[in-house]
C-alpha cells in the first residue's frame, strides 16, 4: 500500500497559487520598517466576492490576525490568483473553492464578474496608481485544455508562459520573480525561492498601488514621537501630523476616517480604537457584517475638521495561506483527491502552496502598496465652521483598510502593531 501510494503521489503534480502586493503613498525612504477607494450612484458591477455570513476578505483577515504583530494583506489578490485556478477545478474541489472565496457557483458567472470587478477598478481617473497582472507559468512539455487557457487568456487577461521546470527550476524560478519584481516595481523582488520537483504549473496574481493623499501632509511637521506598541513597548517614530477635513465616524470605542487620495476613487480608512491596547477587542468585533456596516457607515458620514496624527510606516508581510484557507473550509484542493481536471489531461495536479507577499509604505505624500499570490500546483472638500478640530491620534496600534469607493472593493486590510524596525 506504501508502494502503491507513492507511485500515485508520482503522478500528482504541484500547483502553486502566488499573490504580490503592494502598495505606496509617496516617498517613504525615513519610514520604520517591521516584519512579520465617494461611492458611486452608477450601477457597480458584481463584486468579485459574493456576500456571505462573512465576506471572504474578512475571513481571511481574521485568519491570519490570530498571529501577533503587524499584518497586511490583500484579499483581492488572493481572489484574483484563485478566479484563475476556479474555471479549472471540478465537482467538490470546485465546490470547496467556491464557498471559501464566496465566488458564484456557477463558474463562468464567477469568472464574468471577476473581470468587471477588474475592469471597474482599472481604470485610470488621474492621480492614483493602481494596476493588477495575471500570469499561468506552465511546465513547457505540458499542454493545457483549450478552453481553460481560452479563459485565461480572454476572460481573465493572464498571459501563459512556458517555462522549464523540469529541465531548469533555477531558470523558471528566475523568470518568475522577474516579473514580480517588475509588476511591483521591485517592492516584492521575489516570490518564490525553493524549488519542487514536482511543480508543473505556477499561477500568479499582482497588485501594485500608489496614491497621493488629496491633502498632503507637510514635511516639516513631521516630528519624533513615541508609538505605544501592541507588545507594551514604546518606540520612537515618525509622526507626521496637519490639521485636515476627512469623513469620519464616532464608534463605540473607536474612532474612523476615510482619508482620501488625490483622484477621489481610492481612499485610506483608519479605524482607530480609544484605548492603546482596543485593538484586539476591536478586530474581535469584526466579523458578522460589521466591517460592512462600518465601511458603509464612514463612506456617509460628514466631513469633520480633524487634528491627525499618523505614524510613518513602511513594512512587508509574507504567508503561505494553506492552514488559512483550509480552516476556512478549503480542503480537497491541497490532497491527492483534487480534482483539477479541467486544466490539463497530461497530470493529475494538487496545490501545494499558496503564496501571498505583501508590501505597505505610508508617508508625508501618500501611500503604496503591493501584493503578489502564487498558487503553486504539483503532482499530487466641504467648507467647515472653525472650531476645535477633532484629535485623530494614531499613537498606538489601529486597523486600514485601502479601497476602491466606486465598486465598494476592499484591496489591502491591515494592522499596524508597530512602526519600529
């Protein structure tokens, strides 16, 4: 049986989902470095995530919140790498699939409504940077189905490169992160780094963002200050400061501001808790459709005059989401049993990794910020009275969110525990 299991796990061949994001506002060369988009009265196309008891980005970010530190992530990405996995998968697999990025169960609805949630948010409107790539590295001597690689090519605007890995890994791995670094302007120069015998397909997905806040804050205000960080410690940071009108939400124990970019269409939303240590009861409160409500809530709340006060930040996260995703009820895709038949007849194909790298720089000008996912396969301005302006005073660890406002996307959700290197 031992015997009998190896040889079929022979013929599984690995598949690899990646994601790279990142995302900028303007020059962060001073910034703390830490390891680990008003909305639209057109009709909006289908989001790419299909409403649930939880939004799959919501999920997601829960998922890996139960790490300390900081976390950024970008649930878009990760939907994007698996809408050109999803027209390949078959029965339970696509199943599982389906229900955990809440993606319509009808697949070429869902691929439909991944394209103009896409199309809607590429669109250039001045100022913002925001672009996305789709890209299927394939092993060169294997073919893929007509029709997938149709939807590939035509409905999800990825392009298919043949690439060596079985005759030179070191090559197609150096292939790969070349267009990583290029499609993230080298914030995330690589992607992958460990070869598998066994991979035969590579998809990947990056999203890189820049903006420049409609209200820049002023250099010379910046000034050294102390950050309370989720850990207790109390780090010396940039602050950077102005006195600016945002919408902004009174919460119960926390305080929100949607902070705009230059082109209207993207904006930055910091929701952050009274107390220095709220953030955990904070992101506690996430789930159920709240996040939904608040989002909802701040996009229609007033303008307010508000003294802000926000850390310069500049940090990178880095995951593989397999116990995520089969937490969140993602299974047969990672086994022996996967059933991905409707992407290739040469190989029986398993994911073996999902990637998800991400970058996030926040300064005077702006913000930017990058992700890439790879799946990896193998063999098996309102004019305000003047009075006292509200203190907004991100001094201690707060939750962003960076969205689209036209189609009510969120791209990047995150936690900023600390600012020091």
């Amino acid at each position: 049986m031992r015997n009998e299991g190896r040889r079929h796990e022979m013929h599984r061949r690995a598949l690899l989902l990646s994601a790279a994001c990142a995302a900028v506002s303007g020059c962060a060369a001073n910034a703390g470095v830490s390891e680990p988009t008003p909305p639209s009265v057109e009709p909006r196309p289908a989001p790419i995530l299909t409403p649930g008891a939880d939004p799959f980005d919501v999920a997601l970010y829960c998922a890996v919140a139960n790490a300390p530190g900081n976390q950024f992530v970008s649930p878009y990405s990760v939907a994007s790498a698996f809408a050109l996995l999803y027209p390949g998968a078959r029965g339970q697999t696509a199943a599982e699939i389906g229900a955990t990025l809440r993606f319509d169960a009808d697949i070429a609805r869902a691929t439909t409504q991944t394209r103009a949630t896409a199309q809607a948010i590429s669109v250039q409107t001045g100022g913002s940077e925001f672009t996305a790539a789709n890209a299927a590295w394939v092993e060169r001597t294997m073919a893929l189905r007509a029709e997938y690689a149709r939807t590939l090519e035509q409905e999800l605007s990825a392009t298919i490169e043949p690439v060596p890995f079985i005759a030179n890994q070191t090559a197609a791995l150096r292939t790969i992160n070349a267009w990583a670094a290029r499609e993230t302007r080298d914030r995330i120069p690589t992607i992958l780094t460990e070869p598998d015998e066994s991979r035969r397909l590579v998809l990947t997905n990056a999203v890189y963002f820049k903006g420049k806040w409609s209200d820049q804050f002023a250099a010379n205000a910046t000034q050294d200050g102390d950050f309370f960080a989720q850990t207790g410690a109390t780090e010396r940071v940039r602050l950077m400061h102005q006195i600016t009108s945002a919408r902004y939400l009174d919460g119960e124990g926390f305080q929100a501001a949607e902070f705009d970019y230059d082109d209207r269409a993207f904006a930055l939303s910091v929701f952050l808790p009274r107390a220095r240590d709220g953030l955990p009861a904070f992101e506690a409160q996430l789930a159920g459709n709240r996040l939904d409500r608040w989002m909802q809530d701040l996009s229609a709340a007033p303008q307010a005059r508000l003294s802000v006060t926000l850390p310069k930040v500049e940090m990178s996260a880095d995951y593989d989401l397999v116990p995520q995703l089969r937490a969140l009820g993602m299974r047969l895709a990672f086994t022996d049993s996967a059933d991905f038949s409707g992407i290739t007849e040469q190989a029986a194909l398993a994911i073996s990794a999902v990637i998800h790298k991400t970058f996030l720089a926040i300064d005077e000008e702006g913000t930017e910020a990058a992700a890439v996912t790879a799946i990896d396969m193998r063999v098996t301005a309102v004019r305000l009275p003047e009075e006292p302006p509200i203190p907004f005073r991100a001094d201690h660890p707060f939750f962003i969110v960076l969205h689209h406002k036209p189609t009510r996307t969120r791209l990047f959700l995150g936690r900023i525990a600390s600012v020091a290197a």
